[in-house]
C-alpha cells in the first residue's frame, strides 16, 4: 500500500509506504549496491538507483491538495532515488575524494533539475542518514533524493519565518543575516570562497553544523560550477572532522535543503543540515519525548564548545578568517 494520510491535528501528510517492511536490514553476504550484484553496472563511479522501496513513486494514484480532512487520503506521486557515492562497500563518506563528492553534487543537481520540469512535484528533498544508530539499513555509503508532491513541514516552517523575516527587514533573507552574524562569532568550524560551515547558535543537535552558500541561492540548480567545487571542498572537510571528532564513524543527518520547485518569490536560501547523533565518545543523543512528543530539544552541548572541538578535529582545515 502506498498512499498519504492528512494528520488533521498537526496539519501534515504521513507518507505510509507497507512495502517498506520488507526492506533488507544489514545484509552479511550480499548487498545490492556492490559491484556484481547485477541491480547496479559491474563498473561504476557514482551511481544513481531507483529505491526498490520507495515511499513516493511516479506510477501511483496524483496528489490531491485538497483531500485533507479528518480521514484525508490521497496518492504519493513524485520518486524516490538512491545516490551510490562509491563501489566500495566499506567506505565511509568521510574518506571520499573531493573530486567524488563534486560528483555526488553533480547528481544531486541533475536530478534536482530534472524534477523542476515536473508539475507533479513540489520539493526535492536530497539527505543522508549514516550509521546504525540513524537506523540505516544498509551500510554502502549512499545518500537519498525524495521528490514529493508537497512542501514538508520543516520546511514550511523555515519558509514561514523567511517570509516574516523578510517582511520585517526590508525584504532581507533570515540566512543572509545569520550568515552574515555567524561568520563574525567563534562557531564557525570552516570556510571558503563561497560556503561557511558553522555550529549554529541554537543548535538542537550536538556538533551539528551547517553548510551555509555566501551568496543568496535557492537550489542546487543555481550553484555555479565554481560553487560545486567550493561545496564539495567543504562537505569534504566537515565529514573528515566529524569522523575524526571521536576516532569512529559519526552517527548523523544530512539534508540538503532547497526551495520548494513551484514558489518562485519565497526567500529561501540554499544549505545544508548536518545533525549527529554522538554526544560524547561514549553517549548517544536519543529524541525522547519532550523532543519528539511536544518538539522543545534540550541541547546537552554548548555550540560554541562544540564548534571548537571541531576546529581541532584532524585533519583540521582552520578558518580562512
């Protein structure tokens, strides 16, 4: 069964996909992804994988805005994407090249590009979750593109204080400002021409970062191919010093975070969210109740603190200040 359900109290779809059951959980001997398994070409860089369980699929019932309601039901049409980062089985994002993740972001932005000419998709939401922790199912290093027939809640959010944002300030972008402001405090973990990658004020998450554009974007498709570079300097950086930040892979999120396709005049600004999951060597950060039930996170670390333990984390790459 694949189909949306409207929860009528917080107002948003609930995207049930029961095919998702039957999904592989850290398969011992063979994995789809790997060279020879013949799901994927026995020689390949970086390799974009139609998901086999995929939670929006373009052969399904369209979406109806219209059918929210107490039992609102309608069809999650749109398309779900794995993007292989490597044959390799066994190698953590942190070790990949910059001239590979400037692939990934290549596929990242055709693929973005691609769903834009679509009137049936309304948000490309491009992530990663790495690590057993985040419940990842198969451990080859890959990341994921969901094109949904709506904008998400988060991200309806973030558009909402946007907007009022901009509203109150002469029509200024929120990230803009903050961007402006963080690159002149001490949480800023690495920069370059044109991204900054910082712990942001109030990070709900410990050392999460994120990676912020210089220059005012909305998507991937603006990002110049100078840009692509700059990006995948920085991803680069910042996915050595998480895993380097306690000696083992970094349980954590990534989402990289777009306009929606179809509002043209939102102001939106073009990033990425890194949110991991280690809190110390030794301690996870588990979303419990007052996180997940009523939506307050209690932040066990100081950003600022984090963001300096980061700086040190090796192989560091300090600042260009």
């Amino acid at each position: 069964m694949q189909k949306l359900r409207w929860h009528a109290l917080l107002q948003q779809w609930v995207a049930v996909s029961t095919a998702r059951q039957n999904r592989p959980q850290m398969p011992a001997n063979w994995c789809p992804f790997d060279p020879g398994s013949g799901k994927v070409p026995d020689d390949y860089d970086v390799y974009l994988y139609p998901n086999d369980f995929p939670a929006f699929a373009p052969d399904v019932e369209p979406f109806d805005p219209h059918a929210a309601g107490l039992f609102g039901e309608t069809g999650p049409r749109g398309a779900c994407d794995v993007v292989l980062y490597s044959p390799e089985h066994t190698l953590p994002p942190s070790q990949l090249s910059v001239a590979n993740w400037r692939k990934v972001i290549d596929v990242w932005t055709a693929r973005t590009a691609e769903h834009a000419t679509n009137p049936d998709i309304a948000l490309v939401a491009v992530f990663e979750n790495c690590g057993e922790a985040v419940g990842v199912t198969m451990p080859h290093p890959h990341g994921q593109i969901y094109a949904m027939p709506f904008v998400s809640p988060n991200v309806q959010k973030e558009l909402a204080s946007a907007k009022q944002h901009a509203d109150s300030h002469g029509g200024e972008c929120l990230l803009c400002s903050l961007i402006r402001a963080e690159l002149q405090d001490t949480r800023v973990v690495a920069e370059n021409e044109n991204f900054a990658a910082f712990v942001p004020f109030a990070a709900r998450f410990p050392a999460e970062i994120w990676i912020c554009a210089k220059r005012h974007m909305r998507t991937l498709i603006d990002l110049t191919d100078s840009e692509k570079n700059s990006l995948a300097e920085i991803l680069s950086i910042i996915r050595k010093k998480y895993d380097n930040l306690y000696g083992f892979l970094m349980p954590l999120m990534m989402a990289v975070k777009q306009a929606p396709l179809r509002e043209r005049d939102v102001p939106y600004h073009f990033h990425l969210q890194f949110l991991p999951l280690q809190r110390s060597p030794n301690k996870l950060k588990y979303l419990a109740t007052i996180e997940t039930g009523y939506g307050t996170f209690l932040a066990d670390t100081l950003p600022e603190d984090m963001a300096e333990q980061m700086r040190r984390s090796e192989p560091a790459t300090q600042p260009s200040r």
